[in-house]
C-alpha cells in the first residue's frame, strides 16, 4: 500500500520499516533501552511507556548522546512546532515524551515556534495569523510542564534577529538541488519554502554559537521531521558544529483513518481545548473500531484491538501495562465491547484534557517566564 511521509504530508498506511530503511534511522535497540532506564531509575523513574512500547522507536546517534552525557558532557533538547492551528493530542505526543527526558536528564529545552513555516507553506494563513497561533501554541507547550528556566520557547518572527544570521550561515552550505531532492520543491515553490529548513535547523547550533563552545544537541519529534534534520546533519559538521541527534515517534493515528491526526480535519482530531462533552461525542462517533457488526458477534468472535483506533490512542496514553495487556485480551475474546472500550479511552482523554486545560489557562500568566524574543 502507498504512503506518503513528508513534513508538510503524511497519509496512507505507514509502513515504519520501510521509512528506517528510507530515511537511514536505526531503531532503538535493548542496549540502548538500558542505559536509558538506568538513568531514569536514578531519577525514580521507570522507562517510558512510549521507549517500553516502541512508540519511539528510531534515531540517529542516541548512543553518542549517552556517552557524551555519562562523560559529564550535557546535551540540551530541542522541539518544536508549526502553528498552523489548534495544539491536537497528536502534537502532545512527543512534547509529553520530552518533558520525561527533560526530567530524567535535568537539561535545557529550545522550543521553536515555526510562524514563518505555516505562513510559507499555507496559502490560507496570513502572517499574523500564524504569530498569534504561535501565542496559543505556547500555551499547550508550557501545561505539559517543562522547567521553568531551563525551557526556552521562541517563534521565528520573534527572535528573527538572533535566528537569521545564523540561518543564512546554513543557507550558504545548501544548494537548491539538495532542497528539491530532499524536499520535492519545484519551480512553482516560493522562495521562502526553500529557505525554510535553514530555520529549523538554527536551534540544533545555537546554544553552541551562544556558550562559545560545542554543546551535543538531541532532538525528539515524530518521523516527518527527519528530513529537516538530515539536511542539519549533513551541513553542522561543515560550519565546525557537531551533528544534532534525534529519536522519533510514530504518529498518533487520527480517529477515523491511518496516516496521523490532522488538525485539518476536526473529525479526526481531539484538541488540546476539547471539552469533556466534545470528547466523547467525537470518540463515540468517529473512533474506527475493530469490533464486530453486531454484540452478539464480537461476544462469539471477538474484536482486533490492532486496528481498533481507540486500543491504539490506549497504547500512546495509558501508562499501566498490566492494564492495557487487560484491555487486549478483553476486547480480543469479545468480553470487551466496542463501545465499552471507547469509553475506557474518553475516560483516560478527559482525565488528562482536564488538567492540561487548568494548567493551559494558568500558563497565560506565565507566557513572560518561557518566552524568548530579541
Ligand atoms: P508540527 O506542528 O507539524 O508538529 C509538532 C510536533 O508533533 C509531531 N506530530 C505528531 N506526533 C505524533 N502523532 C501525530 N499525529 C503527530 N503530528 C505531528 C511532529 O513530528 C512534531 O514533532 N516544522 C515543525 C516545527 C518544528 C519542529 C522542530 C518539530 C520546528 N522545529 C524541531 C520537531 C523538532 C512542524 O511543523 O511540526
């Protein structure tokens, strides 16, 4: 089956062997989940359930990162995101995963708020829409919880005095031939969106440009990231930086389809600022289930929890294995209905929306003690 996974389209059915072999990521093998889980038992903290469950499931130079921080070399992190709307639970995914890191690890976090990009590359969104969106946005990064202080939250128009220089220095190592190549971009792409990736690219370098020294720099996202970051690596080493690493997520499958949530398509998506009500009726409505036609049926037959939406949002939510082992077997043998299941995920939804709505709101107030501008 076809797929597409690029950073302005995902669709289809993804096959994420395939994309390994694609985009030359290695998986994320026990070695490496080890030393991981030897540094989150320092800090109290099992493995993520997303590491425990190959959510994220890829990198590139994870390893180096380890050494280099078991030799009492730090790195810092760097994420990110395109405000083009609202934040979806699909966004959250490796900004709760980031936030674990930045737990077990006690580092830096450079949080940039791509405003150029989503204006670039939407005909729809005007500048100002995409800065005022990158306000909103800003909001939802700070209720997942990152240190204050060590978490640095920038939008690109914002901080362009600081970012563009920098940028230019990347743009200078990037033909247009590696762009197209990479990216797909044609003669009626606008020259901004061939620019862009020397934005994104900024803060993999810019603590080591702003310390004056060399700092190991480790980037989470989902896989359609990769390519801006591959474009990074191949051009960092030529400028006298290191390499960025990186560990990537699979997508959060929108409700009703494969491919990913898209914040497009309200449907299929459960935003940040969903009330409990929304909640449920768009799970109820739109989660594509795995059950059978009739009660009767799944009692005798059973359901497929491996292509059951609301089992699949489970796996990327629920912290308790031995719950979720629960949840499988019940809805395989049929004890488990459909609807009974969906339920189970509006619960686990609306238990997390709730504080994250709190803690959103509160984080108005807070926007001064994140937010980096020159
Ligand atoms: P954006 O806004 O498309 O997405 C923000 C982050 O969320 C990830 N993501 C998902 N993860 C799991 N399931 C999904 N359904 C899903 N949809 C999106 C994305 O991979 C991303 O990590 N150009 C970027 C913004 C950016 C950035 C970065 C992202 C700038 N610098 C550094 C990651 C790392 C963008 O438009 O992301």
């Amino acid at each position: 089956m076809a797929f597409t996974v690029t950073p302005w389209e995902v669709s289809g059915a993804i096959d994420y062997d395939k994309l390994v072999e694609q985009f030359g990521v290695s998986r994320i093998g026990p070695g490496l989940l080890k030393r991981i889980e030897a540094h989150a038992a320092k800090k109290g903290l099992p493995l993520h359930h997303m590491l425990r469950r190959n959510i994220f499931f890829a990198h590139r130079d994870l390893k180096w990162i380890l050494d280099e921080y078991e030799k009492g070399n730090r790195f810092f992190l760097y994420t990110g995101r395109g405000p083009s709307g609202s934040t979806h639970i699909g966004h959250l995914i490796p900004w709760l995963f980031t936030k674990w890191l930045q737990d077990v690890f006690d580092v830096e976090l450079y949080f940039q708020l791509t405003d150029d990009e989503k204006f670039l590359f939407n005909p729809k969104l005007e500048l100002e829409d995409t800065q005022r969106l990158a306000m909103e946005n800003a909001l939802d990064v700070i209720a997942v919880g990152f240190k204050q202080g060590k978490t640095h939250i920038f939008s690109n128009t914002g901080y362009a005095k600081t970012l563009y220089p920098q940028a230019c220095r990347v743009a200078k190592k990037l033909t247009f031939s590696t762009a197209k190549a990479v990216f797909g971009f044609g003669n009626d792409s606008n020259v901004g969106q061939i620019f862009f990736t020397s934005m994104q690219a900024v803060p993999a370098f810019l603590p080591s440009v702003q310390a004056g020294r060399n700092i190991p720099c480790l980037i989470p996202h989902a896989i359609d990231q990769d390519p801006h970051f591959r474009v990074t690596r191949d051009i960092m080493p030529r400028m006298g930086y290191y390499k960025p690493a990186s560990v990537q997520c699979r997508f959060l499958p929108g409700l009703t389809e494969d491919g990913k949530m898209s914040a497009s398509k309200a449907d299929t998506a459960i935003y940040t600022t969903d009330d409990a009500r929304t909640v449920r009726k768009k799970v109820l409505k739109h989660a594509f289930s795995g059950g059978q036609p009739t009660v009767e049926e799944h009692r005798a037959k059973g359901g497929d929890p491996d292509i059951d939406v609301s089992y699949q949002w489970l796996t990327f939510l629920e912290e308790n294995d031995a719950k979720l082992t629960q949840v499988y077997h019940d809805y395989k043998s049929g004890r488990l209905l459909s609807g009974e299941l969906k339920l189970m995920l509006v619960e686990k939804l609306n238990g997390l929306l709730t504080g994250h709505q709190k803690r959103r709101e509160q984080a108005r107030k807070r926007l001064d003690d994140f937010w980096v501008k020159d």
